[in-house]
C-alpha cells in the first residue's frame, strides 16, 4: 500500500560554552519506511543560520574566517536488496525527481563541518541547520 | 555515541563535563509521519582550552512525551548516570544530571543569545486553554 504524500524534517541547534575550542560536526539524519512502490522526491531544501565570535589572546591572531551559508543535505533511498546501490539525491531541489521503484527506506541527512582553532583562540558558537523533503509514494501504473 | 529519536518533537541535549559545567548545547527537532525517526552521532569528548575533556548527555526536555529517545541504546537517564560515574562527575552533579537537570551553556566575554523558548509552551498552553473554554 503505497504511503501517499510524505514529510520529512530535521533541524538540529547547536551552542557551545566559550571553552570550547572544537566546535562537533554536524551529522544527523531522519529517516521512515517506504512500502517499496513507486517514488518520485518533490522537494529537498536546507536552511542554516549561523553566529561567530572569535578572539585570541595578544600572541595570536584569526585567520581570515569563511563559513558557509548553508549546510549540506542529501536524501537517500535505500532498496531490500542490498546489492542495489541507494538513490541519492541533493539539495537543494524544487522540481520533482525522475520515478524510483521499489525503495524502502528514506534517509535525509544533513551535515555541517566540524572545526577548531589551536590555543590562544577562543570562539562562541551558535548554528542551527534545517533540512526538509517532501515526497510521494504512489503505485505504479 | 548515537542518539536515536522515534517519533516527532523537538529534545534539548546538554553535553556536561565532570564537574557539571554545560560545554556544547544541542536541541533536535524532528517532523514527518508517526512513524518518522531521526539519529544523532556525536562524540562524548570535546577540546577545550585545558585539553580533552569527557562529556556526559544530559536530556533536557522532549516537547512530545509520546517521543522516545535513546542514548547508545539505553534509557537516556540510565546512560548518563552511568556516563557521570565514567568521566568522574560528583555524587550531586551525577544525581542532577539523571533527572535532567544542567545549566545552559555559561556566557563568558561573548554570548549567543536565545530566544525564550519557555515563552513558546506558555503561548501554546494559554490559547489551548481559551479553546477548551470556548467549547464548553
């Protein structure tokens, strides 16, 4: 029985104290079961906001800093049979992908770099980065 | 370590060193179907200015009770309260820290601010409250 229309979302917030000098990688994913029909991804999309403040101590100074303005997100479609290598697909996307049969599982990952700076740096940090997928899951004709 | 997340809502997950400080905040939030789930892998250590420091999850709060959360498999309280005595927290900060309770991140020269999510529940709750009223 073919699931119909499916939403799938995930956003991730994160802050850190200013000691920390190593801010984590960003590295999660949403995922729901498909009936194995006929596939067809309307929509992948992300948002990421961002704040940075850095200093150093009188030793050191920043580089110059570049962050992107976006975070990266893919959508995996994953079959019964492990022999047949997932669909993927990137955001971000706002027509509707070709028909996939046959998939099972739907995976939607989102990624952000992790990243650091040596002593005499210290930084406050805060992102949030939002990903979403619209699809539909119909039978074949 | 992975946190696994079944059902939608929105957790806030504080990641605590030994002598209960808050290092890294993260809150996850999840929509789609019923039957949507969500992982997080996240290492249990961070640098810090003083070097490698352990850290211990702490679950905060979950929007939705019907959500289920894991951390590495386990009920979330039962993790950290292990994780605590792993990494070398006090008695106290262990026993806070296994009902969900940490500060938030501390604010030093430089802070990111955020908005008064709280604000949020008590909007949802007051117009939930008019609603009932109107219908009875």
């Amino acid at each position: 029985m073919a699931k119909g229309s499916i939403m799938l979302q995930i956003a991730v917030e994160q802050v850190l104290s200013p000691a920390v000098t190593h801010a984590p990688e960003i590295w999660t994913v949403a995922l729901d079961s498909l009936d194995g029909d006929r596939t067809t991804v309307r929509e992948i999309a992300t948002e990421k906001n961002h704040q940075f403040y850095g200093w150093t101590d009188a030793e050191h100074e920043f580089g110059e800093l570049h962050f992107s303005a976006s975070g990266l997100t893919d959508l995996w479609l994953a079959f019964p049979d492990l022999r047949r290598p997932p669909a993927i697909l990137h955001a971000p996307s706002h027509v509707s992908s070709p028909p996939i049969d046959g998939a099972r599982l739907v995976l939607l990952r989102v990624r952000d770099f992790g990243f650091g700076f040596g002593p005499g740096a210290k930084f406050v940090l805060g992102r949030r980065v939002g990903s979403h997928a619209y699809l539909d899951e119909v039978l074949p004709s | 370590m992975e946190i696994a997340i079944a059902g939608e809502g929105e957790v806030v997950i504080r990641f605590i060193d030994s002598k209960g400080r808050t290092l890294v905040q993260e809150k996850l939030v999840v929509s789609g179907s019923p039957t949507v789930e969500a992982r997080r892998i996240i290492a249990l250590s961070v640098e810090t200015s003083s070097g490698g420091t352990l850290l211990a999850p702490v679950l905060i709060r979950q929007s939705n009770p019907k959500q289920h959360v894991t951390f590495d498999r386990e009920n979330p309280s039962r993790f950290t309260r292990k994780r605590c005595e792993e990494i070398g927290c006090t008695t106290n900060v262990a026993a806070e820290a296994e009902r969900g309770c940490a500060a938030p991140p501390a604010l030093g020269d430089a802070a990111v601010l955020l908005s008064d999510d709280p604000a949020l529940a008590k909007l949802i709750q007051t117009a939930a409250r008019s609603e009932t009223d109107r219908n009875e």
